[in-house]
C-alpha cells in the first residue's frame, strides 16, 4: 500500500498520518499519477519552498504520494511522487471514491 501525504511548503513538510492508504493502481487512478512524477528516492523526505520558514498557515501545497520498496512494481520506482493535483482536489477525489467504493461493497 503506498501512502497519500498532504504537504506544505517551508517547515514542517506535513504533520499528522497519511490522508490515505491505498494500492498504487488506486492511487494513480484517483491521483493523475504517473512515473513522470517521480520526485526522489526514500532515502530522506521531500521539501518544498523555503526550508527555514514555517508556512503551515498557507495550508497544503502539494500532493505526494510515497510508494515503498514492496509496493514498486515495473515503470515506478521506489520513492516519492507528486500528484499534479492541488491538495483541494485530490482530497475531494479521495473522498468520493471512498464513499463509492463503501456504497459498492454494501450492495
């Protein structure tokens, strides 16, 4: 399962769990994610903006999904991605397919 991080610019990059847990398939699906979006590896996490500020005020920038070794499967590597979706967006589609996807499995 690959991990859905909302995240701001400055410091912190993000705080709290995941927005979502999902399966790459999913994610890529709900998430316009693809390969190109590859950020950097899982050796240290990715930042955004002025590191030395604190701009959590502003609210959540980027969308950045972390897809782990187990989780890589051939054409995504291992690391961090980034949705081209703004932060509003991608947390309404997550939304919206959970609530179909619980309204499906009930049926």
């Amino acid at each position: 399962m690959v991990k859905v991080w909302p995240v701001y610019e400055g410091y912190p990059n993000t705080i709290g769990e995941p927005w979502a847990v999902l399966l790459l398939d999913d994610a890529a699906r709900i998430l316009d994610l693809a390969p190109g979006g590859f950020l950097m590896d899982l050796s240290s996490t990715p930042r955004f903006g002025d590191s030395g500020r604190n701009l959590t005020l502003a609210g959540y920038r980027h969308v950045v999904v972390e897809v782990s070794e187990d989780e890589a499967v051939p054409g995504w590597k291992p690391g961090f991605y980034r949705s081209p979706l703004s932060p509003a967006e991608a947390f309404f589609r997550l939304q919206v397919d959970q609530r179909l996807g619980d309204q499906w499995r009930d049926e």
